[in-house]
C-alpha cells in the first residue's frame, strides 16, 4: 500500500521553498512535496493533486495565507492545512483557528523548525486517514444495522445481554426490552447454560476458545418452552475498557453454514543496520599493535592517507610526535578496557583553533577479549556559536522544550514546558530529571529515553504521562555533549479523539464481519473494497471476502445473476443504478429457487472518487419503528413553534391518532381552580365510543392515579382494575401517558393487551414533547405578563419624574423667589428656615429625579481612570476642612457621569456624619476599590437600611444619598458592602466593577 504523503507548499520565496523541501525530505522519504508561488497556484494544484495536507506562508502577492485557508476550507473542509509564516501574532494565530487552520507554525532558523513541521504534517494526515477510515466503515455498517435478518444480541464478560435486535422475538418470542439485562442463558434450555458459563469463563481468564466462533450450532430455547437448532457467529470488541461479545444468531433447521477457515498473516519487522561509511563522524579502528584495521573517509581525508593506505598504516607513524605526547596514553587506557574522552585543539591553516572531540571504545570479541580501539573524533570549532543561535530559536519556538545532560540533570527548560510542568527553570536546572518525575520510572518514557542516550538514535511517540496527567507528543534528539533534548506538546484531545474512532472502528468492524446481512462495496472502478462473510453465504461464492478485495464486481454480478428468475434483468438493473446514482431501498428480487432477497443501493463519496454500496438480506418482516421515530421528532419541532395551549394538545391528540396508530385518544388538563383533570381535545372515535369525555378528580379513576404518580401506564384490560372511571366501559385496554403537571394523554382500545411496549416508548416519547411545548407556552405567557408589568411601571415612573421635574420644581421656583423679595422687604429669622426648607426640597427633587430616570437610562460604558475623576469631585464638594487621600491608580469600565455622582455622594455622606475635618480615603482592592473615612462610623444594626430610599440618620438629609449610591454599582454589575475601618469610621467596599488591565 502506498503510504506517501503529497503536500502542497504555498510559499512565495523561491530560496525558503526549495530549503524547506529539501529538509522535510531528510525527515521523511515519504513526502512528495509540489510547491505554488500564490493561492491561485494553490487552488489550481488542488484541483490538479491528490494533496494530503497543504502547508502556507502567511505574507503572499495577491491573497494571504488565512485568505487562501478560508478558500480552501469552503472546497476541502476535512484537508489538513498547516499555516508556516513568519508573521507570528497572536491577531493572525486567533484568525487562522477560527478559519479552521489544523496547525500554527511559525518560522524560525535552525533546523529543528523542519523536524517539528514533519512530525505535526504527519500527525495531522495520519489523523485524518484514521477519521476518513471510520466514517467509512461507519457508513457501511449503519446501513448493516438498520437491515438484519438474524437475531444480534450484545453480552458483558458476565454473559449478560446489553442490546438485542427487533429479530429476537421471531427466534425466541422475547420482546428486546425484556431480554436487556437478562443473561444469555434465558434463551438456553437448562441443560447448556452451566457448560456455556464455563466455556465463557474459561476464555475469560486464560483467553483459548474451547469452541470455534463461527457458526456455532446450539440449541435455542423459546419463550413457549420449545427448543429450535439455531447457529451463532461471535465477536469481541472493547466499550469504555469493558469487554463486549457481539453474538449474531441464525436459524438453520433447514440449512447449515458452510464453515470458513481463517487465515493468519504475520508480518516480519525490517532489521536496519548502522553503516560507519555514512557516520559524521571520523572514524578508525587499530589493533592492539597499533596498527590501522579501518579508517572511514573522513578520517582518511582529515589525516591526508588513501584507502589502498590503510592496511599499511600504523598510529604511531601516522600521528608522528603527537602519538608519543598525547595519544598513545589515551590509546592504551582503552585497550585496558576504559571508554576514554578528551578534548584536543589544533592549530589549522587560516590561524584559527581547531577543537576536536575524540573518544577511544575498546574492540572486543564474543567472549569480551579486547583486540582494539575504535577511535571517533568530531569537530566541536563551531559548537559555542551554534549553541547560541539554538538558544534563540529555543525561545521562539512554540514547543515545550527540555533538556539533560548525560548524567539526567536538566540543563535547559523554556517557557512552554515551565508552563507544562507547573515548575519553574529555576527550581528544575541540575535536579535529576528521574527524581523530578518519578511516575516516568519503568514506563515506555525510561526506555525510549535511555534508548535515544545509548544508541545516539533521535525517536518520535506519543504517550500518556500519569504524573501530568495527559497525552505528549514527544520527539528526543541526542545532543553533541552526551545529553538528551526534548520537544514535547500535549495532544490530549486529540489522542481522546483518535481512541474514540477506534473504539467506534472495533466496534463497527466486529459488527460488519459478524451480522448476517450481505454487504458489497465498490470503487469508482467497480472493483471491490469491502465484503463480508455474509454475502458469500447468500449467493454460494467460492473462495473468502479477504481474496475477493479488488475482484471485478461486474464479474461477479454475471456469476450470480443465474441464482434469480430474470438474469438479465437483475444485471441491467445493477448497471442503471450505478449510472443514475440514485439510492434505492427495499428492492425485493425472486430468486430461481423460490427464495427472495431484498436489496438497498447508496451512492457513497470516497476520499478518491465516487463508490457504491449494496445491502442484500432475506425478506423479513419490517418494523415501522424508525420511521415513527423520525415522524415523532418532526412532530416535536412543529409543537416547539405553537403558539398556543389549545394548539398543543389539537397536535397531540393528531399525532397519536394518525402517527401511533391510537384512533381513540383524548388530553385532559389539569384546571387549578378545581382541582381536575378536564378534557381539552378528543378524537371522534372517543366520542362514538363514550360520549362526552369524562372529566377526573381526586380518587375516582386510573387516570388520576397515573397523573398524581407521574409515570406512564399499559392497562391490559381495565375491566380487571377497581379504579376505572367507568365500570361498564366499553374500553377494554388503556394507555396513559402524564404530561407532567399540565395534564394526561390518554388512549383506548376495545381489545385487551392492545398496547406494548413499543407503544409504551413511543407514548412517552410525544408526551416529553408536549409537556416541553406546554411549558414552554407557559413561560412565554409568564414572560410576556413581566413585560407588561415593566412596561407599565417604566410608564409610571416616568410620569413621576414628569411631575417632579415640572410640577414640583415650578412651584418651588416661584416660593424661592417670592422668599427672595421679602427678605429685602423686612428681616425675620423664620425667612431663614423658610430657605433652609426650600434647600432641603431642591434637594429631595434632585435625588428623586436620579432614582427616577438614572435608573432605567442607558449608561455611555468607556474607561475611566479614577484618580483624576477622584480628585474632580473632592474639588466640586468644596470640603476646604476635609482631607482627600488617593491610593490607587485603577481605570475600570463604567459611566464617568454615573461614578462621579458616586464618589460625591459617599464624599459627602463621609463630611456629615464624619465632621469638616474628615480624612476620606478611595483605595484599591484585588476585585474593586473603597471608599473609607476616618469618622465615628456606622453602627451594625443600622447597616441593614441605610441603602434603602429615605433612610437617614441626620437632620436636613434627604436620605437618598447612599440609595443612588447602591443604584449606581448594580448598574454596573457590582456589589457594595459596609464594613469597619480598623482604626475606627465607616468603609464602603464597591466590588465586581470590571477594571481595565494595562
């Protein structure tokens, strides 16, 4: 199969282009890389390719990059894109997820960038195989599912059926409802149900079948007692790490199944093996007389020696003084037995200093006898420089990273994995990385970790790391200095999602290989893609589904087609419906033989062309069930856009005539006032049968007794019941089905046990639907009667503000004036409390109007910095005694106008009852500010009513002070508290004001 990976490249740069081809292809032979100047480009390659990801810069002529993603996801929503730029920000990384962008790269030098991209594209195709497979496996398998002739039940590893089909009850007369929870051995005859147990338990606990899986002949046992020889096919699949066995059942007292004989395939794991020629490193060999055995290329080229060379070539003689001064020491160590390492500078011909890295490894035999030195030397010049430039791409780089020195002590930790770890580099750097994440110990973490720092080999894997609890997507490099470098990011929903398509895969799969329906899909070519077992059996085809993958379906269709009593009718109509591409359901075909089969046909899309899937299964009798359900969800979304109570229940009674088959049904609702259940709407039949519905109350019916419990009932015969309405009724079965607590639906039949289970849930089903419908009227009809009640207090409260404003202030204008002309006229000192009357009245008015109308007004929501609207106010109360102390520097979201009048009036509230010389303070708090004062305070249980209008507790206020103070941070969504300074007076806590961060 071919595994490669075909990318589109949109990247405008030439150079950058070829670079980046050039890099991901080291990382992955696998990738077939076309690269497009533009979108445009793009697009016309999208048309032209397979393309499996797409891989864009940002910053391109014409379209952008999250311009060419949009265009893209409108024609491909599913193909991975993959968005490379060096324009990072966090505007065009938020964009680009809300576009669907698959992942965010950004550039940036070095080439670990390269490693990481080809890890994230594989990532990304290899998960969208993995999705594309399910679904298609799912769409074949749902079309399984709806049609089966056989009975399917679904057992725990206690034997204990959790799902059964409608078919059980044609084999064993069980309804499904009543066999779920039961155990399988309820359909065996009791003879076989102890050595069935212990055949399960066997498998269980030492995992060997003492009996084949496939067509199992058994016996059955009917609900009646009788006994029938039936052949079960099982499976095995996981759910929610539980185990589950997929037993699908056929009837063979007139046929047996042909056994099919399963193949096993094993597949052998590819050795690699490590070439010295192709090392980085210069490499040589000597033998315990110091004499050359091998010398790679490098090594020859850096000492200046041929390859014919070699075998006459000893160190000594080669290395001249610097053998003596130097290496042999080190030579000899090793041929002892020790692993020695050095470093060496060397002068070389443009003046600069050369640094070697040499390290010496004993040669040994089979038997552990050293016969030589292996000796790896490495150039380190740039080493300094090259870690620099790795540290800076180390920042910019969106992956957590890590590394460790040889001995497991952390060297370096960036700012994604402190983040990750919840540690900082500080508390990390020289901690032993095993004694930091001791859950890593005798995990698959330890031993592809100590792998990657024995064999000097980089590894990529994804794994579940307990300690952090979540998955990681872990890529380890050996590093130059003998330590290790991770870069690791979190895939945990991501793996989450993979694990559920393939435990939905398993599931599907164990389902389509078991379930006796006869299933064939085709390609565009019409060659076969998938088969199953059942299929073969039905037609008589030799061989198995697993040869026939890729077989001639229109070959097959000639082979078979003389099986049916119009051969070349049945092949004609194969041939119309692949060119017409119309769906077809419940074709039945004759067969020659008297037997028919009944066949579907869907049209499907493969990620490759078009394809088509066939169903063929014997005729069985249908179930209406599906279609009932589908009518009962529509029936559900009309009753959601009724608009009355009356029309509910009108829809109700019509659906469970019309749609459940129940010709005599009626709703009563429950009247309040008198405490009954009155009828509402009722079918004719109802009243041929019983005249004028009844109306239920209190004890006198089964109807009242099902309403007050709230639970639907099936009653076989109501004759047997003493508390039918009714006594010489002609209804003799009942179904009720309470609405919650706006009524009952009732229906009726003149024949006993005429209700199942089946109607039951059906039952149940549209009465849900009602009461939602019903409630939802209710609510509607509570809001509406809020809406009114608002408008019209809105109404009055405008009113009062009118005459506050006009008929209040008017008169009190005129007293002020006449006040002022006869002060000039004489000199009484009851003038003067006259004017300190009209003061106190002017100021009523005032905080009237601002209860009144700033209540219900809009407020202009901006930023405002507290300190100078703070210190604006102080200024405006003209408090020449009192002192302002300002300690916070906070901008909150809010009204200017609407705070000003805040802090003046808890300014002002502070002055009266704290004296001239108050200190008031406005600080900040973590989630508010305050403001506080240095005066007497206000004592405890008068804390309760002194936000509420009119309270005050000094001679001349109008107490409505602190209440607009209340209004005013509920208007902006906060809450305000009186508590106690410490060194005595009153505080004002104003807390969940939204503030502004800088």
């Amino acid at each position: 199969m071919d595994d490669s990976i075909t990318i589109l490249h949109a990247e405008d740069e030439p150079g950058l282009a070829e670079l980046t081809s050039e890099f991901l292809q080291r990382q992955a032979e696998r990738f077939d890389i076309h690269h497009a100047t533009n979108a445009d480009e793009g697009e016309a390659l999208l048309d032209d390719l397979d393309i499996d990801c797409v891989v864009s810069d940002h910053d391109m002529p014409g379209r952008n990059g999250l311009e060419f993603l949009k265009s893209v996801r409108e024609n491909y929503p599913d193909l991975p894109f993959i968005l490379f730029t060096g324009k990072g920000s966090e505007e065009v990384a938020s964009e680009a997820i809300s576009a669907g962008v698959t992942d965010y790269l950004q550039k940036e030098g070095g080439s670990d960038q390269y490693t990481i991209l080809a890890n994230r594209i594989t990532n990304a195709v290899e998960l969208r195989h993995a999705e594309e497979q399910a679904e298609r496996t799912l769409t074949q398998l749902e079309a399984i599912t709806e049609n089966s002739a056989d009975a399917i039940v679904i057992i725990d590893s206690d034997s204990r059926i959790h799902f059964a089909n409608q078919a059980v009850t044609d084999f064993f007369g069980y309804n499904p409802t009543e066999l779920e929870g039961e155990p399988l051995t309820t359909i065996m005859p009791e003879r076989l149900r102890e050595q069935h147990l212990e055949a399960l338990n066997q498998y269980l606990e030492t995992g060997e079948k003492t009996v084949s899986w496939s067509n199992v002949e058994f016996t059955g046992l009917h609900e009646d007692g009788s006994e029938m020889p039936l052949s079960v096919s099982f499976g095995e699949f996981q759910q929610s790490n539980d185990r589950r066995f997929v037993g699908i059942i056929r009837d063979i007292s007139e046929q047996r199944q042909r056994e099919q004989a399963l193949r096993e395939k094993q597949a052998e794991l590819r050795k690699y093996e490590l070439t010295v020629e192709n090392s980085i490193d210069h490499l040589a060999a000597c033998d315990t007389d110091y004499d050359l055995l091998f010398a790679n290329e490098q090594y020859q080229n850096f000492h200046g020696i041929d390859s014919i060379d070699v075998s006459k070539t000893s160190l000594p003689g080669l290395l001249g003084d610097e053998w003596d001064r130097t290496v042999k020491a080190h030579v000899d160590r090793s041929l002892e037995g020790e692993i020695v390492r050095y470093e060496m500078e060397r002068p070389i011909s443009n003046g600069d200093v050369q640094t070697l890295d040499i390290r010496y490894y004993p040669l040994r035999e089979d038997d552990g006898t050293v016969i030589g030195v292996v000796a790896a030397m490495r150039d380190l010049t740039n080493v300094l420089e090259e870690k620099r430039e790795r540290e800076k791409i180390i920042e910019r780089v969106t992956d957590a990273i890590v590394e460790v020195d040889e001995n497991w002590r952390f060297t370096l930790v960036n700012q994604q994995a402190e983040a990750l770890y919840d540690m900082n580099e500080e508390y990390l750097l020289g901690r032993d990385f095993w004694n930091v994440f001791t859950e890593a110990r005798g995990t698959r973490f330890e031993e592809e970790y100590r792998a990657v720092m024995e064999t000097r080999e980089s590894t990529t894997f994804v794994e579940h790391f307990s300690q952090l609890d979540g998955w990681f997507d872990i890529t380890v490099f050996p590093k130059d200095d003998g330590g290790l470098a991770f870069y690791f990011v979190e895939v945990t929903e991501q793996r989450q999602r993979q694990d559920e398509l393939e435990q939905s895969n398993v599931l599907l799969s164990t389902l389509f290989n078991t379930l006796p329906a006869g299933v064939l899909a085709e390609d565009e070519s019409r060659n076969v893609l998938a088969v199953n077992g059942r299929l073969f059996d039905l037609f008589g085809l030799p061989g198995t589904p697993e040869n026939a993958i890729g077989a001639d379906c229109e070959r097959i269709a000639e082979q078979v087609s003389e099986e049916f009593v119009d051969p070349s009718g049945f092949v004609e109509r194969i041939d119309g419906l692949v060119s017409a591409r119309e769906s077809e359901n419940n074709e039945q075909l004759a067969l020659q033989d008297g037997q028919t089969f009944e066949r579907d046909y869907r049209p499907i899309e493969l990620p490759d062309g078009q394809g088509h899937l066939w169903l063929y299964r014997d005729i069985t009798d249908g179930t209406n069930l599906q279609r009932q359900l589908k009518d009962l969800n529509r029936v559900t979304q009309e009753l959601m856009s009724a608009d009355t109570q009356d029309e509910v229940v009108k829809i109700g009674v019509e659906t469970t005539r019309d749609l459940l088959g129940m010709d005599a049904n009626s709703i009563h609702l429950y009247d309040t006032g008198n405490e009954e259940l009155i009828p509402a709407v009722a079918t004719e039949t109802v009243y041929d049968l019983v005249g004028e519905p009844p109306t239920f109350s209190d004890g006198d019916s089964i109807a009242w007794r099902v309403y007050q419990r709230g639970e639907p009932l099936a009653v076989n015969d109501v004759h047997e019941d003493p508390d039918r309405h009714t006594p010489d009724t002609p209804i003799r079965s009942e179904l009720f089905l309470p609405l919650g607590d706006y009524g009952i639906l009732l229906a009726g039949s003149t024949s006993p046990e005429a209700f199942d289970d089946q109607d039951v849930l059906l039952g149940e089903i549209l009465a849900g639907g009602l009461t939602t419908a019903l409630e939802q009227i209710e609510q509607t009809e509570q809001l509406r009667d809020r809406e009114r009640e608002l408008t019209n207090k809105n109404d009055r409260l405008e009113e009062f503000a009118s005459i506050v404003s006009h008929d209040l202030r008017n008169p009190l204008n005129v007293a002020e004036g006449r006040l002022e002309l006869a002060q000039t006229e004489c000199d009484s000192e009851h003038l003067d409390s006259v004017q300190q009357a009209h003061e106190r009245m002017r100021a009523l008015i005032d905080d009237l109007l601002t209860l009144a109308r700033d209540g219900k007004s809009e407020m202009d929501i901006e930023p405002v910095a507290l300190k100078p609207l703070v210190e604006g106010c102080w200024t405006n109360i003209q408090a020449d005694a009192a002192t302002l102390v300002i300690d916070t520097e906070q901008t909150v979201k809010g009204s200017a106008r609407r705070l000003k009048q805040l802090f003046e009036n808890l300014m002002r509230n502070a002055i009266e009852h704290g004296g001239e010389d108050v200190t008031v303070t406005v600080g900040a708090m973590d989630d508010g500010f305050y403001v506080e004062d240095d005066g007497s305070g206000i004592p405890a249980d008068e804390r309760d009513g002194i936000f509420e209008a009119g309270y005050s507790t000094n001679e001349g206020g109008t107490g409505f002070g602190l209440s607009i103070v209340k209004q005013i941070v509920e208007a902006h969504n906060g809450q305000i508290e009186i508590t106690d300074r410490t060194a005595g007076g009153a505080r004002f806590d104003i807390t969940g004001v939204e503030t502004v961060v800088e």
